[in-house]
C-alpha cells in the first residue's frame, strides 16, 4: 500500500539552517495532530535547507505524515498547496493509488491510523528499549481495514464535519478567554497606551536617578504606565498584599532520573490558560522537600515564572492534587494576605498591563530574568475586596464557560471517533 517513504533530519542550530517564518514550515511531533497539520509553534527552516539536505523529506501533497517517536502513530495528510519538510522524529509517505481494485483515500487511512484501534496496531509494532520507535518495516508492514470508496469517503466526510465544529467551540472558548484582559482593564479605568519599540531617544538625566539608564526601560509605554499608576488609587506594592515570596530549588545534580516522589513544579507546568498543568511530571526526593517546607504549595498559591522565555507568566494552584508539592528555582511562589483575592491578584498580573509593567524589569544578558526585589515592589493597583471578588468571580464564570464549550468540542470528535470505530469493526 505504501510507495515512497522517508525521513527527515534535525539541522544543527549553530549552522544557520533556520530562519523566521519567511521559511519553509519544519515540522516536530507537536505539529502532527489526528486533524491536520498544526503549524502552533512551528520552526522554519532556509529554502536552501529544504532543497539541499532536505530534500528528500519534503511533503507533497496527500503525503502522509506519521509521527515515529514521541508521541507514537499521529497522521496527519499534507494539505494542497502546502510546502513543507520533517525531522527524523516522523515519516511522510505516499499511498499506492489503489489496491486490489479499491481505490485508497489517504484522509481515510489518516483516520483509520489515528483511531484508537489503529494506534493499537501502531503501538504493537514498536521496537526499541530506552527510546522506542517505529521504523520503515514497522511502517510498512501496518495493516488497516479498506472499506468500499463510498465508506472511505463517508468516515472522511464525518471526521471533518467533527473537528469543523470541534474548531468552531473552541474559537469561541478561545473569545471568551481573550475578553478576560479587556473586561479587567476596563473594571479599573485602564486604557493601555499604545507599545512602540524606539532604538534611542532624548530623556532627562533627572529622570534616571536610581534607575537603569538603556533604552528599553524608558520607552514610552513604560512610562505611561508609570502615569497611569500614579494617578490612580489603592495602588500598593506586592510586598504589601502578600505573606509569603519565595523562589525553589531543586537537589544537586537534578531530577531528571527521579522517577517518584513530590512533584516539583516548573514553568513548563504552567499553561497559558494560568492553570498548574502536568504532562510531563518531575519529581523531588521527599527528604529534600522536607527541608524546603517554605514553597510547598497551598490552595491559591501563584506561581510567577522568574527567569528564561516566559518570564512574567504566572499560575494559581487550583487543584486539590497539587497542593502539598514544590517549585523549583526558576519560579516565585506568592501567597496572598487577608484582603487580596488571589484571583483578582492573578489577573491582574496576568493582565498586558500587568505584563508590561514585569516585561520593564527584565534584566541579564544569557539568562533574562527578574529579581524578588523586583517582585516586591511591582504596583498593584487595588480596590477593595467587594470590588476585587466581583473581577474574581465574573473571570471564573467566563472561564467556567470556556471551558465548558472546550469539554463540547471534546466531546463531538470522541464521539465521531467512537461511530467511525463500530463502522471500522463491522468491516473487519
């Protein structure tokens, strides 16, 4: 069934292979999905690449890309029009015209893969000890159920009717998630200046006593934010609303080869929903937590990423099942005080004023980062805990819908998949 197979390579990152997104798209395990191609974080490479050492791991169209290593068995089918290429973490094949006089649909044998009884086929072919995989005879030699065309077309047309209204709840989820920023600024008077990156301009020597002196930090926006807190009421400095800010640690040596324990969270653990997240667990030896009893976690904690890329992103403890774990030291832990909703404090934060204001105080030249000092007396413009709990309870509505219209979509392809699933076993 299959013809031409192949697989691509990863380019050294220090021999300029890679560019922005005038490249061609370079697709890892991540942009693989059961329902297409999801370009979400992808890297690019020079055409040059693509049609040099690349070349024989370009995607055509009604390729299919099925992923190896990692997460195992998703298939994704190479779109009209798209130009593309793959590491060696996946394979893009293409699919024999048809086969025992049946014509093949490669949507449908994408499908047929990414079902649970396709995977399981998959899986069963996998070799490897420490770093499982599948190679080319595994591939090969998978098998599937070929139905008539019109059957074909029929768990195609079904599918793609699912993750249509899959994608449609989750634009809606996702609206509702973006008009959290705008409801907290407009509950507080707030209206954002407009950000614009100068390389130099003319400030006063005044206007740099005790404070950095480069560009970045007095460009204009940070300076009306600076106005606009000044001009505004109940605005305190974070050290004023909390009772604990600690940084974590972890033991000596790591804690890649601990395989149980306490977890010990990262700012990987923390989605951009602000949400504490586990999908690749890490641990800390119980003995060590005992000795930093200071940042284990309680109900309400925040959790405020203080160094690398994602400086400044913030999470709450929310989930029973994380309390009582550990951070390590690329987070902050910040516990409230009386008379601070956490919630309100999170947002706020978590708000592009809040952004903006941590984004100022970035510093370092190899790793970025901000200090706890600079935690301490970020300004926190708040009202009074009526006011605070109206903010807080209004955002948790609107994310308790969004998250309900995340759990529909959910629902619709699972239940496609289960439909598609008893067709496929009544042809078996």
């Amino acid at each position: 069934m299959i013809g031409d197979i192949s697989s691509g390579i990863t380019p050294k990152v220090d021999e300029d292979h890679y560019t922005d997104s005038s490249g061609i798209p370079f697709l890892r395990v991540q942009n693989v999905k059961s329902h297409g191609i999801d370009l979400n974080e992808v890297k690019f490479i020079k055409k040059s690449v693509h049609d040099g050492i690349l070349k024989h791991s370009q995607l055509k169209k009604d390729d299919l890309v099925l992923t190896i290593t990692g997460r195992i068995g998703s298939v994704a089918v190479v779109p009209d029009n798209f130009e593309g290429n793959i590491n060696q973490h996946s394979v893009r094949f293409q699919l024999k015209l048809q086969i025992a006089n049946l014509t093949i649909n490669s949507h449908y044998v994408a499908v047929f893969l990414n079902s649970a009884f396709g995977r399981s086929l998959s899986i069963r072919e996998v070799t490897g000890g420490t770093r499982p995989a599948l190679d080319y005879k595994a591939v090969k030699s998978l098998q599937i159920i070929l139905p008539p065309p019109n059957l074909q077309n029929h768990i195609v047309s079904r599918m793609r009717s699912a993750y249509s209204q899959k994608k449609q709840k989750e634009q809606e989820a996702d609206a509702l998630l973006d008009s959290i920023d705008g409801y907290v600024l407009s509950e507080l008077g707030i209206e954002m200046p407009a950000v614009e990156q100068k390389k130099s301009f003319v400030v006063n020597a005044s206007e740099t006593v005790g404070l950095r002196t480069d560009p970045f930090y007095h460009q204009n926006h940070f300076k009306a934010i600076q106005n606009i807190l000044s001009q505004s009421h109940n605005v305190k400095r974070l050290v004023e609303l909390l009772q604990l800010i600690d940084s974590g640690s972890r033991p000596k040596g790591g804690v890649a080869n601990i395989q149980s324990g306490v977890l010990s969270f990262g700012g990987e653990h923390i989605n951009n929903q602000c949400e504490v997240e586990i999908n690749t667990p890490r641990y800390i030896p119980h003995e060590f937590h005992s000795l930093h009893k200071s940042t284990e976690t309680q109900l309400n904690d925040l959790l405020l990423v203080k160094d690398g890329a994602t400086t400044g992103k913030i999470g709450i403890v929310s989930d029973t099942a994380h309390v009582g774990q550990n951070i390590n030291e690329h987070l902050f832990l910040l516990r409230t005080n009386e008379g601070v909703n956490p919630i309100y404090l999170l947002y706020y934060l978590n708000s592009s004023f809040g952004k903006l204001q941590i984004q100022r105080e970035i510093t370092g030249a190899t790793v970025t980062g901000i200090t706890r000092d600079v935690v301490k007396r970020l300004k926190i413009i708040l009202p009074d805990i009526a006011k605070q709990a109206k903010i807080a309870n209004h955002i948790t509505e609107i994310r308790s819908n969004a998250k309900q219209l995340q759990q529909e979509a959910n629902d619709i392809v699972e239940q496609a998949k289960e439909r598609v699933e008893q067709i496929l076993l009544a042809e078996a």
